[in-house]
C-alpha cells in the first residue's frame, strides 16, 4: 500500500520506489498498481483460502446499483410495448 501511495499522491516513478523499498521486480509494482486501480486496496489483499463474500463493499453497491438501473430501463421499454397493446383491447 506503502508502494502505491507513493505512485500515486507523492508522485515517485517506479525507479524510486524500487530502490527506496528494495523491490527487485518492475512488474510487481505494476501488477499491484493495476489491482489497486481495479479493486481499490481491496484487491491488494491476499485472496488465497478467502471466501467470495470479502468483497469490496463500495464496489458490491455500484454493481447493485447498476442492476437496478438496467431493470428499471428494461421495464421503461417493456411498459411502452405493453401499454398500446391494453390499450387497443380496452377499446373493443
């Protein structure tokens, strides 16, 4: 985390932190930028033996939240679809 704070707030290149930290290995500091970005510090953390629920949260709620506004898409359209057909049944 000590890594990425570095990276990104401080801005220090991967050069420095490599040798400040003595990390031998450019690509792990990548490998763990890109977690960090995808997962937050959350993805930082050692999954191995962890169990799906430890999911980040914020991120659980967004794709909640990114359901719902698809369903209440899809229902929008199917309303509209449905809605001229009760019409037209309702006038015989």
């Amino acid at each position: 985390m000590e890594a990425i704070r570095l990276h990104i707030e401080e801005g220090w290149t991967y050069r420095r932190i490599m040798e400040h930290m003595g990390i031998p290995d450019r690509h792990r500091l990548k490998v763990w930028m890109k977690k960090y970005k995808q997962l937050g510090e959350f993805g930082l953390m050692d999954q191995r033996g962890r169990r799906e629920e430890y999911i980040d949260q914020a991120r659980y709620v967004q794709k909640l939240k990114r359901e719902n506004s698809m369903l209440k898409k899809c229902l929008k359209i199917w309303m509209q679809e449905v809605q001229p057909i009760s019409i037209r049944q309702s006038r015989k």
